[in-house]
C-alpha cells in the first residue's frame, strides 16, 4: 500500500535544512481497549539516518510506525516530520511512504503502471512517469521487468517493485515494516544489502522495523530497542549489542548473559569470556570464575560452552574454532576457570515493570539460539 506525499515538490526542494530531525516524536502514547501498545515513547530521527525499530512481537512497533504514518491517531503526544507538526494530519498530507510485508502491488498491473500509479494519481505528465518509473526499477535492479505482472515475478523481485513504488515518491521518510519477512533467509540476507545500498542512493530517511536483531545489527544507523510499548534503549547497533543498559536489551540483542554480583545485574557477552587453559594465567585486571560446564553446543564457526559458576548463576562463554578442534562435547561436567576484562562486563537495569495488558513480562532465551525464535 502506498500514501501519496502531499504535495508534488521534488523532495529535495520540500526538504527541510539538515538541522531539523527527520522524524520526532514526544509524548506519544496509544492503547488498543485495555492493552497499551505504546507508552510515552520519546524519539528523534535524523535525516538520511537508517534507523531501525526493533522488539519482539507485541512490543508496538507497528503501531508506532503506524502512528508516523497518520493510519492512526495517539491518545497523547505529538509526532513532527522534518520540524513539521503533522500530529493531526491524514496520512497522505504527510510526505512519507511505507512498505508493508505483503508488498500489497495490484495484480493487474504491470510493474511499471504499479511503480508509476501514485504518480498518475498526483497527475505528473506521462513521460516524467515513466522516466521516473524507470529510475526506480534501475535503483532497485529490475531493469527490463517493467512490463511484467506481479504475479511473473519471484518474492524478492515483488518486494523490489514494492520498494521503487515507495521510493519514486521521493517521501522524506520511507517507513518499512518487517518488508523481508516472507523472504527465506538467503534472499533476506541480499534484500538486506540491497536495501542499504537503495537507501545510501536515495539518502531517504528510513525508518525500519523487524524483530531479527541480525537485520537490525547489519544494517542500521541506530537502533531502537521496543519493548512492551516503550523504549529501552537507543543507540548505533555496536553500542548496543556492547553496552546493552537494560535486561531485557542484554537477552534480546545476543544471548542472555546475566548474573547477580553483589546486589548488581551484569552481563558479560560471551565471545568477550575466556576458557582458560589449564594453567593459563589471566590477564592483570582480568575477573577470574570458576565452574563446570554444563553444556556444549557446537555451532560451526564456535562453539558455546554454558558454565554453571561456583558462586551462582551461568554464563554462556564464546570460543572461535579457529585453531585446535572444538573441545569435545565429552567435556561435560569438567572445571575450569574462565575470565572476562573487567571493562567488558556491564551493569544492567531491570528496565521498566510492563504496562497492563502484557502478557508476557520480559523475555530471555532458554535456549542458544540467536533470536530467530519468532518466525
Ligand atoms: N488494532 C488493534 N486493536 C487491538 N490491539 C492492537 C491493535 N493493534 C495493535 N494492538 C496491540 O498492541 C500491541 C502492540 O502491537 P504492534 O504495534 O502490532 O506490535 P509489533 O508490531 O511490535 O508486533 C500488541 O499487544 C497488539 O496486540
Ligand atoms: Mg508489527
């Protein structure tokens, strides 16, 4: 589905000086009957920025992007765009664009009248359109496909065409919501270069959701973490993967490494932690544990050893098959020491109690796997 922009300056003309956010929003509050989707959610975007909201399903990441859009109107709060308040206005007197996951292209047209239609509908002269049309399907590498329909196309090729029908509107912001999910994981992971290199082209603020926090690592600017209807942390993706702030952002970004050390959360991730050797000494400074380990799971290019620690709780410990063989699964139940710098490990907060509504109060991996536990 596509919003036309509201009026039918070229972008760059329309946009605002550099100095204005892209995207801004304060206060900004929505409850669906008794659930409350988004809390008081405070964010600034800056323009050109790929930005990405991420969370679990549920977290309201939807609805936030919705709420940019105009296809819904928060209880309180405001939402400015380019330093414009649009907070009341429809969606399409707001110069934005989204792409949804179903792609939503109509089945009768060809690529082309798909790409050109909202130019057709702001009654932009035939061959500008198809100029236009044609820039869009380069950009997005479907040269020669313009006459095709939908249905003569592959998944990743209709999601391609749902792309250059946003991006030829020249929007200042291009919302995207979870646009690769139907895609299997290899062509997920091209789309996923693909559309940084699109975006890098257009120099289009894009505002990116997904649960997948590899997509969301791999590609972003910054990164919004959701959960439960507010904002746990933000910041560029090594940020926070590296210093996640809250529980929740240690367990959903990576894998979960809490332990409780004298009244405090830390967390450690695990590639950060090292096995030593028998009688390897540890670096100066270096935080020295004992234990047992519990499990190993051997997964290619490392393997994860969980270790049940003498003084409470379980870190998972990283280790890169470069050199010897993976220690073997035999290894069950044996001591060792392990070791972490002490400015790798960080104190995290409990974050915020959830909102009515919520079922599930935070979330953790019981198992190793790296969050692709939703699909
Ligand atoms: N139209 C709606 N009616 C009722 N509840 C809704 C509606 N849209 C969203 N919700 C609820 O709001 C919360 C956030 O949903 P959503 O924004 O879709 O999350 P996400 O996109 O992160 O999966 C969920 O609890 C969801 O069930
Ligand atoms: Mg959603």
């Amino acid at each position: 589905m596509i919003t036309n922009p509201a009026s039918e300056q070229p972008a760059a003309v329309g946009r605002p000086p550099a100095a204005q956010a892209a995207v801004r929003v304060a206060g900004l509050r929505k409850h669906f009957g008794g659930v409350v989707a988004l809390g008081s959610v405070e964010l600034t975007i800056e323009q050109g920025e790929f930005f990405t909201l991420l969370g679990p399903s549920g977290s309201g990441k939807t609805t936030l992007l919705r709420l940019i859009a105009g296809f819904e109107q928060p209880d309180a709060g405001q939402i400015e765009l380019g330093g414009r308040d649009v907070t009341r206005l429809p969606p399409y007197a707001r110069n934005v664009n989204t792409v949804f996951q179903d792609y939503a292209l109509f089945p009768h047209m060809t690529v082309a009248a798909n790409i050109e239609y909202a130019l057709r509908v702001r009654r932009m002269p035939k061959p500008q359109r198809r100029e236009k049309a044609g820039r869009a399907l380069d950009m997005v590498r479907l040269t020669g496909l313009g006459e095709r329909k939908p249905s003569q196309l592959s998944g990743g090729q209709r999601q391609r065409v749902a792309l250059a029908r946003a991006i030829v509107n020249e929007p200042q912001v291009l919302l995207l919501d979870e646009p690769l999910g139907a895609l299997d994981l290899k062509l997920r992971q091209e789309m996923q270069t693909e559309l940084q290199r699109v975006q890098r082209e257009v120099g289009i603020t894009f505002v990116y959701v997904t649960h997948d926090q590899e997509e969301a690592l791999s590609m972003s600017d910054r990164i919004a973490v959701l959960n439960q209807g507010h904002i746990e942390q933000v910041g560029p993706p090594m940020e926070v993967y590296e210093r996640p702030r809250t529980e929740f952002v240690a367990g959903f970004i990576g894998i979960s490494n809490l332990i409780e050390r004298a009244g405090s959360q830390i967390t450690v991730r695990p590639e950060k932690i090292r096995l030593l050797a028998g009688d390897e000494q540890p670096a100066d400074g270096a935080v020295v544990e004992t234990g047992q380990i519990r499990d190993v799971v051997y997964v290619g290019v490392l393997t994860r050893y969980v270790i049940a620690l003498d003084a409470g709780g379980e870190l998972v410990v990283a280790r890169q098959n470069d050199e010897a063989p993976a220690l073997a699964p035999g290894l069950r139940g044996t001591r060792v020491r392990i070791a972490w710098r002490a400015d790798q490990a960080f104190t995290v907060t409990r974050g915020s109690e959830p909102g009515p509504g919520h079922r599930d109060p935070g979330r953790h991996h019981e198992d190793l796997s790296p969050g692709h536990d939703e699909r």
